[in-house]
C-alpha cells in the first residue's frame, strides 16, 4: 500500500524549493526547472516517466489536449513544456531518442497521460533474418547509466567460418552451439592482434545465440568496473520481464589495461568487479556472462583472468596461414610467407593497400599492417 502524497504545506517546508541559475544554462535547462514547479509545490505530486530509443517520425510525443508552454532547442538536444488539465508534460528529445515526464494530480491521470504521450511512438524496424537486436550501455552525465539498442547485422556461422585460421574455427564452432545448460564458466576471451576478426565473430556469436541469450554492449568498460552504481545497474538492475530466463552477455571490446598482468596495480578494483561479476557473490543469481577481446598476448594476461574454471572460453583469433590467406583470396599477390589477417585480406580485395613506414616493395610481404 503506497502512502498517501505529503501535504503541499509539509512538503514545502521539508524541501523548499530554491533554483540558481547563471549563463551557463541554456534555455532547455530553464524549462527542466520550470517543470519542477508543481510536482515540487505539491499541486500535481505523482510523476511517471518514460524512454524511447527511436520515435517515429513526426510524432510529437504531446498527449491530446495539450498546450505548449515552453519550447527550447540546444546543439544536441530540444525540450518542450506542455500542460493539460491536471497534468504537465515535459518532452526531452536528442538525435531519434526521447524522455517523456508526467506529473499530474492523480497517480492514474500521471499514467493515463503517459500512455497517451508515449504508446507507439517506438519506430521498430521490420525485422531481418541477418539482423540481430543489440544494446549499447553508456553512462550519459545527463541521464547517468543508459542503454540504447538497435539492430547490428551478422552473418551466419556458415558464412563467415573461412575467415578464421582452422584452429580458431575449430574453437568457434563448439562455441557456437553452446546451450545454457553447456554453460561452466562466464567469461569468454578473445585475444589475438588487431584486425583478425574478433568483433566480427562476437556478432555472429549474439546471432547464434539470440534465441536464449541478450547481448550488450559497454562503450565504456573502464567506467563500468570503476563506478559501482554504473556496475550495478548494469549487471544487476534489470530483471528479465519475458519469464523465459534468458541469459545476458556484456561485451567489453579492447580491455587490455583491464586484465593485462599488472591490472591490479593499475586498474585498482577494477579488475576484482570483473572477476567478482563472473564468478563471485555480484553474479550470483545473475544469468550473467561477460566477454571480453584485448590484443594482448596470453602470457602478458592476468593469472586470475585466465584460471582454469573461470573461462567458458579462450580463443586466440591469429591472422590465416598463407595457404588459407591464399584459399581465401584466390591469388598470392600482396601475401607475405606469414599469413594475412582478416582486415589485410579485405584490404587487398579492394584493392588497397595501408600506408606503411618505411614503404614496403611488392616483393617482400606487400599489403601488411605495421
């Protein structure tokens, strides 16, 4: 049973309501404040609020009946005041994405108004076969820890498998078919040089696993495991709302400071909440796994990162052989007698070439990467 709202009087008393400003607030600063007013005073004390990733194109977001007020646009974001009878709206918008706030004199007028504002605003594309749903975590100094998600397109395990050196691709195709009840450890590993695949088989992999498995993705790790409310929201904040039990894989790409041997000097705790998330008291509970990909070689890696047990998986992903390289692009011009990454070959099928210094002729290993 919730509690009756505070007394307008009481409330005033208890947090009175004092707003500074100076040039550094834009005007879409000015009506965040002004839409404080009556949710603060108590005239309208119930607020509901909502995200959309995506509105749809020309929906304005503004519940029927409602007048604007106030109407501001910055560089990167605009904010629209609006009100009705009983209720005030606030509409934030940036890039495809909007915050919808309500407050209003009733709990029930607060959702109802909501629901109006918001209820199919959300521009889903048609679904594609070759699509799959990705998030994307990011802490926003505004909104503070926030996920966005959009459709990332991957190609089939099939498909892409003769990208991969046959020791990589061996590794991959038991990862690959991993059920969750397969699952032993929580951490997967992709280590090796830059430009050899390993993001690319990271979105296959969400393909793969996309009918029992949720896969996000963190553009900031370092922030995450330094910021524990970041880290908890993230980690475990979300319940799963389906009933299904699904499982959930964060993605941390290029993390070397983070696990390289001396991380624990460098990185502070950082470290110990990532071990603690894959197998500790913070990911118990959780249907939680994390991946990890870093350019660091396996013996420059932390002890702890690497025990046996920790890892569902450790892949190395290596450049191909020049036989593979050769089976791949079909010619053995611009290949040097070490192999090719992934991102060489593709460079040479287009016919480029990456500037090196000092230049190197055609006859010795043209085409690769310093």
């Amino acid at each position: 049973m919730s509690a009756d709202p505070v007394p307008p009087s009481a409330a005033e008393k208890s947090v009175p309501l004092r707003l500074t400003m100076d040039d550094s607030d834009s005007p879409s600063d000015v009506v965040d404040a002004l839409f404080l007013g009556r949710f603060a005073n108590g005239d309208q004390p119930y607020a509901r609020s909502r995200s959309v990733d995506r509105v749809k194109s020309g929906h304005t977001l503004l519940p029927p009946g409602s007048t604007v007020l106030r109407s501001a646009r910055d560089d990167d974001r605009s904010a629209t005041l609006a009100e009705g009878e009983g209720f005030t709206v606030l509409v934030s918008r940036w890039n495809r994405g909007a915050d919808v706030t309500v407050t209003a004199v009733s709990d029930h007028l607060a959702e109802k108004v909501l629901g109006q504002a918001a209820d199919g605003a959300e521009d889903e594309p048609e679904p594609q076969p070759e699509n799959v749903p990705m998030g994307f975590w990011y802490f926003s100094p505004r909104r503070g820890p926030h996920r966005t998600s959009r459709q990332i397109s991957a190609g089939t395990w099939e498909e892409i498998r003769g990208n991969y050196t046959a020791p990589v691709a061996g590794a991959l195709d038991t990862l690959m078919k991993v059920v969750p009840e397969e699952i032993a450890g929580r951490l997967l590993l992709l280590h090796g040089p830059p430009g050899t695949g390993k993001t690319s088989a990271l979105r296959t992999l969400a393909r793969s696993w996309r009918d029992w498995c949720q896969v996000d993705c963190v553009l900031d790790p370092e922030r995450l495991f330094n910021d524990v409310g970041y880290l908890m929201d993230i980690a475990i904040g979300e319940d799963d709302s389906t009933g299904k039990g699904r499982w959930r894989l964060l993605l941390l790409e290029d993390c070397d400071e983070l696990i390289r041997g001396e991380a624990k000097h460098t990185a502070g705790q950082a470290l110990s909440r990532l071990l603690n998330l894959t197998d500790g008291l913070l990911g118990q509970g959780r249907n939680v796994l994390v991946g990890v990909t870093t350019n660091e070689d396996l013996e420059r890696m932390h002890p702890a990162v690497v025990r046996p047990g920790r890892c569902l998986a450790r892949i190395e992903v290596g450049p191909l052989t020049h036989t593979e390289a050769v089976g791949w692009l079909g010619t053995e011009e611009g290949i040097g007698r070490e192999g090719a990454s992934l991102a060489e070959l593709y460079a040479l099928r287009r016919g480029s070439r990456p500037a090196s210094v000092p230049p190197q002729d055609a006859g010795r290993d043209a085409g690769l990467y310093l």
